[in-house]
C-alpha cells in the first residue's frame, strides 16, 4: 500500500508557516489602502498557512484507502503489520486536526479583518499559537502513519480475480520447487509479517482460467499449537484467500520429518483452512533410497513413470508404506518437483479448483455507485 509521504509536525508548521510569509510580502507590495494594509497581511498570512497545512492533511487523508472498504485479506494484513485501529486512530486524528483549523482559519479571518489595525499583528500571532498547539497534538499520529508507510510499503499484490492456490508443508518438502516448475517463471517475492522470508506468488493461466499460487514459508509448516497469535492471525488472513491447498508431503523423509508428522500438519491445516486439498507425494525420485534399501527393483526412472501414470486406485507395490494415508485423502498426485515429473497432473487438478466467491458483494456495490 502507498500511503504519501508523511510529515513531521515541524515540517508541516514551517512549511505553512513559509507559505504564509511569502502571500504577506506579496501582500505588502499591493495596492490597498494603508489602514487597511496591515490587518490584509495577516488576513492573508494566516489563511494561506491554514490551507497549506489542511491541503497537506488532505492529501494525505485522500490518498491513504478506506481500510473498510480494502478485501479482508488486506485489512487483515494490515491489521497484523501495523494495526487497524491504530491506523484509524491516527486518520482520524488528521481529520480532527483538518477540521479544528478550518475553524481557527474562520475564526481568525474574522477576528483580524474586525480588529483594529494596530491589533492584526497580535491576532496573527494568537492564531499560530493555536495552530501549532493542533499540529504538534498529532505528531504521534503523524509518527504512527510513517511507520505505516513504511511498513506497508510491501503488501503483497494479490489478485481477487484469480483463482489462489496456497502451498503448505513442513520446510524442506520442495514448496519453492514446485512452484517454481509449475509457474515457470521466478515467483515474486513480498514481504508477510512473521515469515522470515515473506511470500512468494507464482502465475499461471491455463484454459484462460487464472490461477495464482502463493509459497508460504516459516507460516505453514509447523503444527498450528505452536503458533503465537500474530502468527495465526497472519494465517487467518491467508485463509481468506485460498480456494485449495497444494500439501506437499515428502515421502523420502529426506526433509527431516516423518511422514506421519506431516501427514498430522496437513490434517491440521485442512481442519482450519476448510477448502479442498490436494495432496502431493513428493521426491519420488529419491523415495525408496529411505524406505526400501534391499529393494531389487533399482530402476526409480520407471517405477516413479509408473506411479505417476497410474490412477489412484492402482498404484505401485512401492508405495504401499503409503497406504495408510492414501486411504484417507481424495485427492493425490506422486510427483518429483525437482524432476518435473507430475506437473502436468498438477496442473489439470488446478483447473478444477473452483473460486470461492466471498461475500463482498456489499463492497461491488460500493465500487459501482
Ligand atoms: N530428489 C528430490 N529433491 C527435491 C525434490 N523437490 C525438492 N527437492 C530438494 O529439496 C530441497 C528443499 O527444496 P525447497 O523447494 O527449497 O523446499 P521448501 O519446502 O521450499 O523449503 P523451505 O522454503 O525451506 O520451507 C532442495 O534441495 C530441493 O532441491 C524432488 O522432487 N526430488
Ligand atoms: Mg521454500
């Protein structure tokens, strides 16, 4: 998210304040009648001071969207970077301050173009006082706007169009792998609060259908339980994104974790993410190195070709050490993400991935009128 540059108070007052000067010295240069020339200039010091600071608290009210109206996920995020009330706060307090010197610019027009001449000066004077006392009352809101800004300078663009494919397993399965295989290009990389290595978003277009994957590591892949609040809140707000899960399961344990482990953290993540998942068994290439070392057959090219051209219900005697899952998931696929074998099944069983549609229809409304 863009949020403009964001002021100190004194920056703000020396610019209105600059602005202010420079219309009285012109002021001063015109031709109006002496009596009236004094209380002019501060007429016109305090106005133009008084709009270039709203015009700058404008600006920046404008341009910072309406987090209400921004997709969950968002708001979400936003929420976890930096904090959505916090955030409102300080807009509001911006708007507090736009307002209160709306007031003070009236007031004081007024108050000089009343007064006597000798007077304008000591009315100007008064006005910036309390000009200033209402600016530097946000400066920890203007503080915390910066901060915003650059924390949400990275937000992750994501696509509500596209159909969102979420990856999820222990580290070291071949998350990045395969969706480097399967987007074919390198994914782009933002930031995501509480993963160290922020998040990776790959996109693909098959049968004109958009699909967009988004690789989350540090956040998926350890069980749920040991997660903090902000870290569940970071997984809540990928919640409201993914249509299905990609779970990858290493079968040649070669990750570190057995496969019971990772077969309990899908069971957990399907649990709380309630979309379809796809299961893939990856690393077959290498999968009976850990698990059959007397085995005779040593031609992993051809078992694994089999494997993956079988239908579900008829797969190799290799993998039955498998079964015990198999038996419990719908959906499946043996691949190797590292050999590229198993991406073309992958990418027909995405085509069938159905959008969720989340009930924005309030927010369409909104954008239409
Ligand atoms: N033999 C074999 N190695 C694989 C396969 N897929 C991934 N690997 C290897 O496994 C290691 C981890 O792969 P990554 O794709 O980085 O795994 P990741 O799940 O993204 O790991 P983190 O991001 O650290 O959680 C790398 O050395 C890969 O080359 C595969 O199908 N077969
Ligand atoms: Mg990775």
């Amino acid at each position: 998210m863009i949020i403009p540059t964001i002021p100190t108070p004194d920056e703000l007052l020396d610019k209105g304040f600059r602005r202010g000067k420079k219309a009285a010295d012109l002021a001063r240069t015109s031709k109006i009648p002496r009596r009236l020339k004094s209380k002019r200039i501060e007429e016109i010091r305090v106005i133009t001071a008084c709009q270039v600071i709203k015009d700058r608290l404008k600006m920046i009210l404008d341009r910072v969207p309406d987090i209400e109206t921004l997709p969950e996920f968002y708001q979400d995020y936003i929420d976890i970077t930096v904090g959505v009330d916090e955030m409102k706060k300080s807009l509001g307090a911006l708007n507090w301050a736009y307002g209160i010197i709306t007031q003070l610019e009236k007031d004081y027009a007024s108050k000089i173009r009343r007064s006597l001449p000798e007077n304008a000066s000591s009315y100007q004077k008064q006005a910036y006082g309390r000009i200033a006392s209402v600016v530097n009352k946000i400066k920890k809101d203007l503080d915390f706007l910066d901060f915003a800004k650059a924390n949400l300078r990275n937000m992750p663009t994501i696509d509500f169009e596209a159909t969102t494919i979420v990856i999820a397993g222990f580290p070291n399965v071949g998350k990045s792998t395969l969706l480097r295989q399967i987007t074919n290009a390198s994914p782009e990389v933002a930031d995501y609060p509480f993963t160290t290595k922020g998040i990776q978003i790959g996109h693909l277009e098959r049968n004109w259908k958009k699909i967009q994957i988004i690789d989350t590591p540090g956040l998926l892949d350890r069980p749920i339980l040991d997660m903090n609040e902000i870290e569940l809140n970071a997984m809540v707000a990928l919640e409201h994104l993914a249509d299905a899960i990609l779970f990858i399961i290493d079968v040649s344990e070669t990750c570190g974790y057995p496969i019971e482990n990772q077969y309990n953290l899908s069971e957990e993540i399907k649990r709380i993410f309630n979309v379809p998942m796809i299961y893939l068994f990856n690393k077959m290439d290498i999968s009976q190195m850990n698990k059959k070392e007397n085995d005779k057959n040593t031609d992993n090219e051809i078992e694994l070709k089999n494997v993956i051209d079988s239908s579900k219900n008829d797969y190799d005697a290799n993998i039955s050490y498998l079964n015990q899952y198999l038996n419990k998931i719908d959906e499946y696929l043996f691949i190797s993400a590292y050999e590229g074998k198993g991406i073309e099944e992958i990418l027909k069983k995405l085509e069938k991935v159905e959008k969720i549609e989340e009930d924005n229809s309030q927010m369409e409304n909104e954008y239409e009128y």
